[in-house]
C-alpha cells in the first residue's frame, strides 16, 4: 500500500491498516461514532499521535467565521474524516477537501465503514500553502 511517490505515503497506510483492522472486527452497521471510539483505540495501540474531534477554526478573507471539527487530526498533518454510510456520495468527496483547504493541510482520508468492503480515499489539497505547514491554525 506504500507508495513513495506519494507525500505521507507511509503514515496514510498506517491509517488505512488501523481502520482495515476495525471495519474487519465490527463489519458495517455501527454509528460513525463507534468506529471513531474503535479507530483511536486502534491508532493508540499502533503509536499514532492525533487529536480526536479536533476543533479547527475557518477563516474567510484572514477572519475566523467559526470552527469545525474534523474527526482525527494525525501527526499534525494528516486529516481523517470517517463516515458510515452504504455509499459514499460527491458532497463528502467535497466536505473532505473543502476542511483540508480550510485548514491547510495538504493530504487528508476520507474513510467508510459503512459499506460491505471498507472504502477509503487519499487526498490531496491543490491549494495547499506550504508557508503553513505543521501549523494548521495559521491562515
């Protein structure tokens, strides 16, 4: 699953197996809610560094307008946005990027456990400022 030519590559994968591991012990059918619980169990057990529900705030024209909480902020620089859904649709495609480019991170996962076979995707933020980076609460 490792790819190089990819920036966090490595990490991304670390997620992915953390989340392959509780999709395969629970299944689909829980609350998103449950799988988060299951997944920071899964991260800690694996010696990831985040933040749970970690609350970022979204800036328009350098104002902040209020915050929004993204699911796991990972290693400071990896956003994971889970969902529980039988399919996942275009707008959480969209929710995904639009929170990466509101908090300047430049790579982020957009997770289900909601279908039969986990879905999970990598993300890039094309907008990403590199000025910012491993500070996501600077805009």
């Amino acid at each position: 699953m490792i790819n190089e030519q990819y920036k966090y590559s490595e990490l991304t994968s670390k997620i992915i197996g953390c989340a392959m591991k509780v999709h395969s012990a629970l299944g689909n059918g829980f609350q998103e809610v449950i799988y988060q619980r299951a997944l920071q169990i899964e991260m800690n057990d694996n010696n990831l560094s985040f933040s749970r529900e970690h609350v970022m705030p979204v800036y328009y024209k350098d104002q902040e307008i209020g915050t929004r909480r993204v699911d796991f902020l990972v290693e400071e620089v990896i956003s994971v946005e889970l969902k529980a859904l039988i399919k996942l649709e275009d707008v959480h495609f969209a929710q995904a990027i639009n929170y990466l480019e509101a908090y300047d991170l430049e790579v982020g996962l957009l997770i289900n456990f909601g279908a039969k076979s986990l879905e999970f995707k990598r993300l890039l933020n094309s907008k990403f400022n590199q000025k910012n980076q491993g500070n996501p609460d600077v805009k």
